[in-house]
C-alpha cells in the first residue's frame, strides 16, 4: 500500500522530503547531504512509523497495513526493522527511532515536528537523490517558485488572521505537532473531566470494564498522587465541575429509572474529602449525561436538561436557591444544545448545538441573551471546548488530532496543532494547557447476524474486518452485488466494495478525513448514494465522485432513490422546515426540486409498489402503496429523542432503528400482512442506528462497539 507523508518533516536528525518521499540530511547550504538508503518496502515501513510516531504497532499492523496480506514471515518484518535501524543510525540497546515491545511490537520515539519546506536541490544532484522527473531548467528554478508561494501563502495568512500575544501568525507549514502527556492511565473509560483553578485537582467520570453501563466520580490530587471514588455505583455520575474558588463540586446524577439531578457538594481540600451533598435542582427525565459549568464568581451553574419537546435545552441556575432560567431554544430541527461553558469574565457563555449530527459553536450574551453562530465542526463531534484566558478565542478539536481556534468578534478559524491523538473534551487551564480526554469511546466491528423474522438458524460472525477500520457497511439488493464498507484501511475513510469471489475495490480517495453519514445502493446496485457531511454524492465503481447538492446551511439528511433509479430524495431542513427534495440523475444534473413539504423521511421500495413517509410536524408514519395513492398511517413511533433514522423496505414489510436508551438501539420489523412489531435479531442491543439486510434477507449488518480505552491527558499550547 502507498504510505506517503504530504508536509516536509524533521524526524529525528532526518527531514522527509515529500516531494521525492525520501529521508534525507542536509549540509549547511540547505543541499542534501545524505538520503537515507532505504529500498520501496522499507521507505513505506518508515513512513507508517512516522505517522503513527509514538504508538504501539503490533507486526500484524506492519503486515495488514504495509505489505497488504497476513501471509508474511515475521523474518521479513524483522529484516525490514534491521535495515531501517542501520539506515538511521539506530541503535537496538539505547534506541532514539525504533524501540522493541517484547512480543507486543514496535514504538517509534523519535520527534516528528513539521517543517517550513526549505530543503535546496541543485541542478547537479544525481537522479538517484533528485527522485523527480523534471527538466534541467524546472530544477533550477523550484527554489524560486517555492520561495514565492511560501511568501504569498505567508501574507496572505497575516492579512486574514489576526495576531494575539500568545499565538502568533502561522502558515500551515508552522503548525506544531504536539504530544499529549497523560494524566490518567486507569482500564476503562475516563472522561467528563475538570480540572481545579490552581490544576491541583482532577475530577472525573469513569467507567470501570468491569461495570462499563455504570460511572462514579473518581477524584485525584495531582500533586500528592491520591485517588479517591466519590459517588457510589448504584446510579451514575456525569460531568463534574469545581467551583472557581474550590469549595464546591457539582455534578449531574442519573438514576435507572431515567431520573436525573444536579447536585452540588462541599470540596475540601486539605482533607481531600467530599460533604454535603445535596440536590441543587431536578433535571428532565432521560436527560443525556451532562457537563456543567461554573460561573467566574460561583454564584450561578449551567447544565442541559431535556425538555418537554425532547430537545436538550441549557438552564442557568442560581446556586444559593431560585427558579431555574431557560438561556436557549434550539429549532425543532435540531436534538439540542449539550454543553456550555462560562467566559473568564462571565458575561458570555459558548455552548455546543447538534445539528443532523454535526456541531455548531454558538455564543450566547448573558445581558443581551442574543445568540450567534460561530462556526459548525463537521469531521467531529466535541464534547466540551473552551475559552482562551483572554476571552477572544474558542478552542476545540476540530479535526481529528486536530486543534483549532475561532475568533469570537470576527469568526475566523485558525489551526493552532496537529495532535497524535485525538481530543473529545477539551478545558483550557490558566496554564495555557490543554487537559482533554483522548482514546476511543468504543472499537467498532460490523457483524453479519441471523435475521430471525426470516432466519431460525443463530449466527454471528465479524466480517469486513481490517483491525476494527470499519464503520458501515451496506448490502447490495442484488445477489451476486459487491457490498459497500466504509474503512479506515488505508488511512482516511473511503469507501470500498467486497465481492462475493473475494475481490476488494476501493471507489473513494478523498484526501481528507470525511464523515460518511449513510450508504445507500441504487436498485440496479450498480451505484451508491452516500451523505458525507452535510452533502450528498454519487458514487461508482466506474465513475469518478459526483457531489449532487452543496454544503449550504441547511441541514440534509436521509438519501434515498426512486424505485426506478432515476431519481434521488433526500430531506433538508429550511428556516427550521423539513421538506424532501428530489432530484433526477442523469449525465445532466439538473436543478433540484422541492417534492413534499413538511416531511422528513421519504424512501420507495425497490419493486415499486410503495413509499415510507415520516410528517414531520406529527412524527407520524405513512405507507402509501402507489396502485392506490391513498396514504396509511401505520403503528411505528419513535422515542422523541431518537435523532438518527434508518429505515429499509422489502416486500412484505419495514426494518427499523429503534432508540432503547441514550446510545443503544434495537432493530424492529413491521409486517404489512399481520401490522405487528417485532424484533429482527436476537443481540441484546445495537450501539449505532446503522443496520443493512441482506438481498436474500437472511442475514443483517450491524456494528458492534467493544469498550475502548479513554484517558485524560494534557498539552501544553505554543
């Protein structure tokens, strides 16, 4: 596989030139001096090292990843980790670039930095160190080009980035790379953290593998290395907070029944012991697990709740006593906003809004309680983000193992880091460092499992699989059709397709990292309808990409085709209206049209003989069979905090996603013969909405998570 780093690196005592995807040395006049003498199989070697800088990498990796097969002799992996260490300069007993885990891998440990591309290549250079085919006259002159786009790329950033006392003007070449340094390291999950004013203190919520559905508060004096559990198991305890002056510590209590409460307890220091905990206020029922946040003068909390519509609202309340204050009104389109954090100064708040699974960052003025939007994250979802001590930025993970900042008065966006992991909850300390919690919530595998409704035979088998890469995969209607897996195998998502004969084709080379919201096959199962983003695109095996509708500020979602192939729906929220959209498919693309007003979820069956609707005022469900274009309401509801939809039709009936609890769901089948509801497969419970049925409708895909690994950890900004 072609593993090649595109920014010009200083590893180690090496820089890579990705321009000849070399490692290289230079002499004092900026000339190469020595090129690492590294055959293709060991460049590429080297190269996945460096992009995994400082993680385990097991041989199966090495194998899967690099070679492309299994079928290797640990002897060639060993030969290639010999030449890569005499290449270097690299010594086994006291290494500086690879270092051995016995029977576990391999750790490269040199520093991997960015650079500016200065490296100088001579019209005298030997082919063998040039690696690029170029005219005498182009080599010549490259320096110069290089020299006038780096300038014009430079002056062009000062212009649109303003600068701040702490993070000056920089191209993306000047981008760091920063290593997060890690702060707790317990099995399990740990997340939901803050850290005290003075950095002393960690609370957080942790989730033990031995009690993964439940999570207690641990509480840790950094200076003095003691942890204590502070909230029993009997209910669980999300996003802990202290007060800015230390004395209190608050917290959102969930009980099994749904029942949920804000409490707030007495922190003392000295002692490092928790009393008097008391109930602040009662959250709705089925709120999602919260993160709260102080005000500068610990006078005032803010924290989500659910409302009566079933959107996730934000309330301000008073501490000492009072009623609680609604501070905003998500559009109907929208699950809510889920998070907010107080300025330094405390007359603002930044908060996070979901949107059709996207985040938007929005700013709420306390003493006007206007409300604006600053910016919508669409390759990850945060959850938490941070002001800058000044109050003029909003730090967040923008990207994955990325670190970006927006400017409150004029919205411009900056990437301060790349990261060599990723960040989710990020909380800016008066430090100027960053605690975030990095890891994996879950890994994911995509499971074929018995449909029971057709299928008595239990059966369950992992399939699709590349070291849990895999994210989606969908079925093609036809028998003998490739099926559509979303995977991270060769670095970014992309989409490929499987062949019954064995066969593996990837169709998708986007060069940077994509959210991919859903696949669906055409009839002819000859082409793919994918929502990537907030867009949606025509995929082939044969053709290059086509984005069918622009990334605008209304919200899309559920991609759906006519029976006939010719036509594609999908739903987009306008001014807070759903309404479904149709568009034909040809070689000319013609404009899109507004179909049906006031739905949010339309889908035809393959044969033709019906469509699924979903109002979207009622949230009630209609089938109207088209050999009598008279609508029937049928008896499918949904939770009202189920934000994600899939659907899928066969002849005699409808699959469906259905929310059980706050991140489980339960696949359901409505029968058109007997109009009953029952259960599709016999697992206890699906952890994403995601499914795909087989042709034959034997068999359904769906993703299984196995708990990950969550740590809180901490980098210092530039």
């Amino acid at each position: 596989m072609a593993i090649k780093l595109d920014k010009p690196l200083q590893v180690g005592d090496w820089q890579y030139v990705p321009e000849q995807d070399k490692l290289v040395q230079l002499a004092a006049d900026g000339k190469i001096a020595v090129t690492a003498d590294l055959d293709n199989l060991s460049q590429k070697v080297a190269n996945y090292f460096i992009a995994n800088a400082g993680k385990l990498i097991t041989k199966d990796e090495l194998l899967h990843d690099v070679w492309g097969i299994r079928d290797v002799s640990d002897g060639r992996v060993t030969r290639v980790i010999r030449v890569l260490r005499v290449a270097l300069g690299d010594d086994t007993r006291e290494p500086r670039y690879i270092e051995t885990i016995p029977k576990r891998g391999y750790r490269f440990i040199a520093p991997v930095t960015v650079l500016e591309p200065q490296v100088t290549f001579d019209k005298n250079d030997p082919p063998a160190q040039m690696g690029i085919n170029r005219s005498e006259k182009e080599k010549a002159h490259w320096p110069w080009y290089l020299g006038f786009a780096f300038i014009f790329i430079a002056a062009i950033t000062w212009w649109l980035w303003p600068a701040t006392p702490d993070l000056q003007d920089k191209t993306a070449s000047d981008i760091p790379m920063l290593r997060y340094k890690p702060v707790t390291a317990l099995d399990g999950l740990e997340f939901y953290h803050n850290v005290s004013e003075d950095e002393r203190y960690l609370v957080y919520s942790y989730a033990s593998p031995e009690q993964e559905n439940v999570t207690v508060l641990m509480l840790e004096d950094l200076q003095e290395h003691r942890r204590i559990q502070i909230t029993d198991s009997s209910y669980s305890s999300f996003g802990a907070a202290f007060s800015p002056d230390e004395s209190q510590l608050a917290y959102h209590r969930a009980y099994p029944d749904g029942k949920c409460e804000i409490r707030v307890a007495d922190f003392n220091g000295d002692s490092f012991t928790i009393t008097n905990d008391k109930l602040l206020v009662s959250c709705g029922d089925n709120s999602i697990s919260s993160r709260l946040s102080w005000s500068p003068d610990s006078a005032y909390l803010v924290y989500p709740t659910m409302s009566d519509k079933r959107q996730t609202i934000l309330m301000l309340k008073r501490v000492s006593g009072g009623a609680a204050e609604e501070l905003t009104t998500p559009p109907p389109t929208s699950f809510g906003d889920y998070v907010a954090r107080f300025s330094n100064q405390g007359n603002k708040l930044v908060f996070l809004r979901e949107a059709a699974g996207s985040a938007q960052i929005w700013v709420l003025d306390l003493s006007s309680r206007e409300t604006s939007m600053l910016v919508k994250v669409t390759d990850v979802l945060p959850g938490n983000i941070d002001w800058t001590n000044d109050d003029r930025y909003i730090i967040y993970p923008s990207a994955p193992n990325t670190i970006s900042q927006v400017e409150v008065r004029t919205g411009n966006i900056r990437v301060l880091a790349y990261t060599d992991v990723n960040a989710h909850e990020i909380q800016v300390a008066k430090s100027n460092t960053v605690y975030a919690s990095v890891g994996n919530f879950s890994h994911v595998n995509i499971k074929k499992v018995a449909n029971q409704i057709t299928n008595p035979v239990s059966d369950s088998t992992t399939v699709f699989s590349s070291n849990r890469n895999e994210t989606l995969a969908e079925a093609n209607p036809l028998p003998k059709g490739p099926t559509a897996v979303v995977s991270r195998r060769s670095g970014l998502p992309q989409v490929w397709l499987f062949y019954p004969g064995g066969e593996q084709k990837q169709i998708t080379f986007f060069e940077k990292n994509e959210r991919f919201r859903s696949l669906v096959f055409s009839p002819s199962g000859k082409e793919l309808l994918a929502q990537i983003n907030n867009e949606i695109w025509l995929l082939s095996d044969s053709k290059a990409p086509v984005r069918l509708s622009e990334n605008n500020d209304n919200l899309i979602s559920q991609p759906a085709w006519s029976y006939d192939g010719k036509r594609i729906y999908y739903a987009e929220s306008k001014s807070g209206r759903w309404h479904i959209v149709s568009h034909e498919v040809s070689d000319n693309l013609l404009t899109p049209i507004v179909f049906a007003v006031d739905r949010e979820l339309y889908i035809e069956s393959y044969d033709g003989k019906y469509s699924i609707w979903r109002d979207a005022i009622s949230k009630k469900f209609y089938m109207q069979r088209f050999d009598t274009q008279i609508p029937q309401e049928i008896p499918i509801t949904l939770p009202e905090n189920q934000a994600w939809l899939k659907f899928q039709t066969t002849k005699s009936g409808v699959y469906f996603a259905y929310l059980v609890d706050e991140i489980k769901y339960s696949l359901k089948y409505y029968s058109f013969d007997n109009g009953e509801i029952s259960n599709a497969v016999t697992v206890d419970y699906l952890y994403h909405s995601r499914f795909s049925l087989t042709p034959d409708e034997k068999f359904i895909y769906i993703l299984e998570a196995v708990r990950g690994d969550f740590d809180v950890a901490s980098v210092k900004l530039p």
